[in-house]
C-alpha cells in the first residue's frame, strides 16, 4: 500500500510533448530523447510515452536492460541503446527491436551472430569517438569497422541505420574540431557503401548553442525535461519548460521557543520562537545530505521556507515560523519545480552543491513515487492551472525567476497590451522587463529607462515591438498623450505609471513587493543594471483590469 503524497515526483506530461515539440521546431530534424538513468530520475516509461507524442523519433538509452525494461513498459516505438557489457546478450535486443549502437568489431559480430540466429535483421547505428575519449569507435578502427559493416549490411544481416558521437561541450573550438572528425567518418562510412539515414552529434547544449551541429538529428537528455544544460541560462530563457515537480508533505507540526535543537548534532538552534515542520523526504531520496544549512528553501502555501538542520535518510525538518498559523498537517511541500511557477528551481540545489542539474534529478530516489501528470498542453502558459481569475501573486526567489516570469509574461503578450509596472527601486522591475522583452522577441538590451521618457525595441521575428515608458517624471496623462505612442501597435510597459493611464480602459498591473525590511542590494551598487537585481524573495502580482482581461491576465 502507498502512504499517497509522502514524496512524489510530479512529472508533466504537457512540459515534455512541449519540449520535444520545440526542439523539433528549432532543429528542423529528429530528436532521439534520452532516456537512460530512468528518464534523468523522471521515469523512463513516463517520459518515453510522452516525448514520442511530442514528436521523437527515437528513444535512447545507455544500457540494454534500460531498453528492455522500456519494451517491458509497453513502450514499442524505435529504441536504441549504446553502453555494452562485454557479456552483453544481443539476442535479447535483436528479438526486441531494439537498435543497438555499435563501437567496436567484436560487437559488430556478436550483434551480426544474433541476428542470424533469430533470422532477422538487426538495426544498428556505428558509435564513434570524435575526441571525447570514451565510448565509440577510435579513428584507428574505423575504415575495418565501416567496410565490415557494409560487407554485413549487403548480406542482410544488419542495416547500418546512423552514425553519431558525442561532443565534450568544452568550446565551440573543440566543438568544431570533433565536427570536422565526424564528417571525416561520415565520408568513410559512405565510401564503404553505406547510407545512414540519421546523423547526430549535439546533445542539449550544442542544441542551444550550435545550428551549424544539427546535421539531421540532435540526440537529447536534458532539454526535453525541460532543463537548462547551459550554466547562465534558465529552462525559460531557452524556451523549455520544467517537468518535474518534487514535492512531500507536512507530516508533523512542532511550536518550539529560541534555543531549540534542531535535528542530528544539534547544527541548527532556533533563533527566535517559531514552528517546525517535518517533511519525510531525505538524502535516500535524492536531497543531498550537504544542503544541511547551505540556505535551500521549500515552497509552502506560497512562500519559500528554509530547510533547517541536518537532512536525515528520511525526512528533513523546515521552518515555517513566518507563515505563522496558516499551516495544517498534509500540507504540501515543493522541494523543486518550474520557478515560473513561484517554487525554488532545481538549479538552487545543484549550485549550492556545485554540482550541475542534471545530477540532482538523476539522484531521486527510488522510494519517491513518479507520478505522470496529464492535461492540456495549452494551459503551459497558465502558472497556475486552475486560476482562471484575472489576478494572480507569485513568490519570486531570485533574479532568475524574475527574469523567467518576464520572458512568459512576454511570450504571452500581444499588441494593445498596456502594463503598469510598480515596485520600489531595487524590487527587479528591470529584471522582469528584460524578460518580457526577451520573452517577446524584440531587439534589446532592455534597460532601466531612466534618462529617456520611452524607448522603443523593434520585434526581432515580425511581431509587436516593445516600448517601454519611465513615467516618473511625467507629471500628467496629458503628456504621455504627447509622446504620442502607438498604444494599438504595441505592448506598453510603464515604469511609475500608476494614476496616468488607467484612463485608457484595460491595463495589466504588475506589483513587485519586497519583503517587510528587506533591502535592495546595496553591495552590488557599481553603476551595473544589477542593482536592481532582488536578493531576497518578491511578491509578484499581477491583475488584469477591463474587459480585455475578463477571461485572465495570460
Ligand atoms: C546522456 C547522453 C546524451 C544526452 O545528453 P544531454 O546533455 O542530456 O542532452 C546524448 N548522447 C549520449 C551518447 C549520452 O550518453
């Protein structure tokens, strides 16, 4: 029997077809979505459904007992795998279907051995190395390997269905160095009487980065979960959206005054009377035991609360003191999730532990259930599904998620939009119109429009340009009549303009709030833009007023 919510991974099946379905539209070519390590920690059978009906082409896996167990899921769609045991049984794969990626000869002739043994024809892609100095084929081997493979693929024991390898992501340099190897290979393998039909280098990054390495096909892990492979960038910078939501429960409640211990070595002793809240989720799940007073929160009912004291194996302890009697056992508890959203990213953990995203959601554990979550992949915009109202409040953490509700409150603009943008100097009000300019696509950079009453940014992909107005020093609507701006044309952004444009019937306003004493952040005062950078959490509001904002805000 399970304990219901006591530690779930949330899986979005509408944030994966989306993804898959932008990588395809940004590539023009296939997608292998990588599944190997249990989907990154997702679920691969979850995932694999779900990126097939974004439109992948292929599944990928590492090792054949993952492309097995996926087979076993039910899972029938193309499936390859790359990582082999030297006692690996490919009899198993061929009867299965499953594409085997070959890097050596001796593999070549076990997989051409259990074809004929079954009589059939195995599918396979040829794995080189280009530079990484791991797995595939070393350019030493490739002219017997490739002539090998022809020689077996004119006798119908196998069909040489691609080629690929796999970047080291160090420099575009070295990028372009392993590329020129590769086609050197591709010319070979040609040469040698074969046609592969899929071609592919770029894994996540080289996706983001380099058009000039799609070739046919991009092989993809991290994208499709809606992860950022690039340090520097968020999952909505790069158009993606998170798919996993690792969220527990509140299990215990605890009053406790200043001076209390606080779980294993006493390393955290309350400060102030507060509240404590048992979570049961711990470093056998996934949380990595060093988070211990690193400064991670949860979100709860909306607000973001520090985890305290040392995480156990199986439950970890935060305090909810500042959210005062609002909390009731079963409460939930996000860990992680989409920050657009208003919940901590997972990146939180991976930089506190200065490790990469990817090795936190590959590390879940197997004791948190995965939970596919189903619905209309239109309501991706919406950050809060069920809000259909025209106001919503979001808890922003940090100048990245500021930046990410911008770009998805940019994406969702359109000409005749009219936004009021209010908040005290600091509270990231350029951060947020970054976003939105990003998120419209217009020429930028998008500053503070200090020393200019309104500066226009034309639309860089032919749709509506972004102005953006300081109306601090306008002293009525009548001279923002005067400048004379193309309100139908365009999406308005009005810095101060509360009291001088209401007039004109439906407008957005978006309220920044700081917390009670919290401050700007004063240390980073160098003349930068960052000094409008939130160091501390936000309250976002957004409302929408007047008939064009009946139906909601996005
Ligand atoms: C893991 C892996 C990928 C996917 O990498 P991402 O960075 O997650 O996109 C692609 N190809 C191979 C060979 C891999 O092992």
């Amino acid at each position: 029997m399970r304990t219901g919510s006591m530690r779930v991974a949330e899986i979005s099946l509408p944030a994966i077809r989306h993804n898959v379905r932008h990588l395809r539209e940004m590539t023009g070519g296939n997608v292998i979505a990588v599944l190997k390590a249990n989907g990154y920690g997702h679920g691969a059978a979850i995932v694999g459904k779900a990126a097939i009906e974004g439109g992948a082409t292929l599944l990928g896996v590492a090792d054949l007992e993952e492309a097995i167990a996926l087979r076993d899921a039910g899972i029938d769609a193309p499936v390859i795998c790359w990582l082999h045991g030297v006692r690996v049984d490919f009899v198993a794969a061929v009867e299965r279907d499953i594409e085997i990626a070959v890097s050596n000869l001796a593999q070549l002739e076990a997989l051409a051995a259990a074809a004929s043994h079954l009589g059939k024809t195995a599918t396979m892609q040829f794995k080189i190395d280009t530079g990484l100095s791991r797995n595939g084929a070393s350019p030493g081997e490739w002219s017997a390997l490739f002539a090998r493979g022809a020689e077996l693929e004119r006798a119908g024991a196998v069909r040489v269905r691609g080629l690929f390898s796999h970047l080291s992501n160090t420099n575009d340099t070295e990028d372009r160095a392993q590329a020129a190897r590769f086609e050197s290979a591709l010319a070979i393998l040609r040469a040698a009487g074969c046609d592969p039909e899929m071609i592919h280098l770029a894994s996540s990054a080289a996706t983001m980065t380099s058009p000039h390495l799609y070739y046919n096909t991009v092989r993809v892990g991290m994208a499709i979960y809606g992860l950022s492979p690039l340090a520097g960038k968020t999952s909505a910078d790069l158009g993606l959206v998170p798919a996993m939501t690792l969220r527990s429960e509140i299990v215990a409640l605890r009053d406790v005054p200043a001076g209390a211990g606080v779980s294993y070595g006493f390393n955290h002793v309350t400060q102030s009377d507060t509240t404590l809240a048992l979570v049961p989720i711990g470093y056998a799940d996934g949380m990595p035991r060093a988070l211990n007073g690193a400064g991670a929160t949860v979100a709860i009912a909306g607000q973001h609360c520090p985890i305290v004291g040392r995480i156990g194996m199986d439950q970890c302890i935060v305090d909810i003191g500042k959210l005062g009697k609002k909390v009731s056992l079963g409460d939930p508890v996000i860990l992680f999730g989409d920050p657009c959203t208003g919940v901590p990213p997972v990146e939180v953990w991976a930089e506190l532990m200065r490790t990469i995203n990817y090795e936190i959601v590959a590390s879940i554990g197997t004791r948190v259930v995965r939970v596919a979550v189903d619905g209309d992949d239109s309501t991706l915009s919406e950050p809060d599904n069920t809000d259909t109202s025209s106001s919503f409040s979001l808890q922003i953490a940090d100048p990245e998620a500021m930046h990410a509700l911008g770009v998805r409150l940019g994406r969702s603009f359109a000409a005749g939009d009219l936004v009021i943008l209010t908040g005290p100097l600091g509270a990231g009000k350029t951060t947020l119109s970054r976003g939105i300019g990003e998120g419209l696509n217009v020429r930028g950079p998008v500053t503070s429009p200090t020393f200019v009453l309104a500066r226009t940014h034309p639309s860089l992909g032919g749709g509506a340009p972004l102005i953006h107005v300081d109306a601090y020093r306008l002293a009525d609507a009548a001279e923002l009549d005067d400048l004379d701006l193309d309100f139908e044309g365009s999406v308005v952004v009005t810095e101060w303009g509360a009291g001088l444009i209401e007039e004109r019937g439906s407008w957005i306003e978006i309220v920044i709030e700081r917390p009670i004493g919290g401050a700007g952040n004063p240390s980073d005062a160098d003349g930068s833009e960052d000094l409008d950078e939130p160091v501390e959490p936000r309250t976002v509001t957004v409302t929408g007023y007047g008939p064009r904002y009946n139906n909601g805000v996005l």
